[in-house]
C-alpha cells in the first residue's frame, strides 16, 4: 500500500470508530475535531503522545521532532477569547477584518516558558520572533478573514498575523514587507528559550 493511500485510509475512519493503539495514543486528548496547530518545544501542559514518524507526515518532511505537544482542534481555538484587526494585506492592498485568539493566549494556552517562537507553515516557511514582540505588536492567530472561516488552499485555516498599520515603524515599510514574520496556512509553533 503506498503512503498517501494508508493516510487516507486512516483519515476515512469514521468517527466511534476503533483506531489502532498506536493512533489512539497520539491522539490529542479532549479534541473534538482534527488538530489544526500543535506547540511543540518549551512548554508545560500537554496533550498529545509525541511525534510519531508514521502519523506526523508532513512534520517528518519537515524534519520536525518532539517529546511533547500541546495540540489545538478549531474548537479550542474558537473557545478563546477573540481579538479583531483590521490590516492593509499585501495581496490586494485592501484593508481586511482578521479575528481569532492571541498568539500569546495559545501560547499561554501550552503553557509556553520560553523567549521565542517559530512558527511553521504548511509549505516550510518558519518565521521566528520573541514573545515580547508577539505581544507588543498583538499577534493573532487568525481564524476568520473578513467574517468567514479561512480554508487550507488560502491563507487559513489559521494564519499568525498582526496589524502593521498601527505601528508607525512597521507602516513605513513597503506593504510586500510587512508580514514577513507572519506565516500563514500555520500548522506548529516551536516554542524556544
């Protein structure tokens, strides 16, 4: 059986149905959907098995390993109190309304102790900033754009954004450069000392 067909084998499975021990035992605990993003690194409070050769496809591709996770469904992120921005984006150079929980408040979510994050994109773009800069300039992790849910494909499900038009430093830069540390389609978060 080729890889991307037992994959898709295990995602088939119906929910109530039995999963293999292995699966069962990387699965985040108390999710109600699939993980969208996984924090991985300096953290205290866990909720998933560690990375799992097998299961982790995409994070194996990206040479992506750990010994703990803290893992989030769209539920969780849902759950947390929502923040709104309102940035010009470089793509259409239109101002559009992005709303989702604070990067610090998933982070804090993980129980992150560390200084600096790297956040990591569905195509392996993995930006790093510090906590300081994650709050100073209110990062978001982004699950609505313009009042819809963002879809894989786009910029979703989540993207780690913020607002450079409130910033006079960052608003004096060419647009094409303003979300250079903002990785979109965002999947893990390394969280580093």
């Amino acid at each position: 059986m080729k890889k991307r067909d037992f994959l898709g084998a295990v995602g088939a499975i119906g929910a109530g149905a039995a999963l293999p021990l292995a699966v069962q035992a990387q699965s985040a605990k108390g999710l109600k959907g699939p993980t969208l993003l996984t924090v991985t690194g300096a953290i205290t409070k866990t909720n998933r098995g560690p990375f799992d050769a097998v299961m982790d496809q995409m994070m194996a591709k990206q040479k992506l390993s750990f010994d703990k996770a803290h893992a989030f469904d769209y539920a969780a992120l849902a759950a947390m109190p929502a923040v709104t921005i309102k940035p010009t984006l470089e793509y259409d150079s239109k101002q559009h309304v992005l709303r989702g929980p604070l990067l610090t408040t998933v982070l804090q979510a993980a129980g992150a102790t560390g200084m600096k994050v790297a956040m990591r994109a569905v195509d392996g773009y993995a930006p790093g900033i510090t906590l300081a800069d994650a709050k100073k300039y209110g990062y978001i992790v982004a699950t609505h754009l313009d009042g819809q849910p963002m879809p894989l494909g786009g910029l979703g499900p989540l993207w780690a954004v913020y607002e450079p038009d409130k910033f006079a430093e960052l608003a004096a830069k060419p647009l094409s450069d303003r979300f250079a540390t903002c990785p979109w389609g965002l999947f893990h978060i390394d969280v580093q000392a």
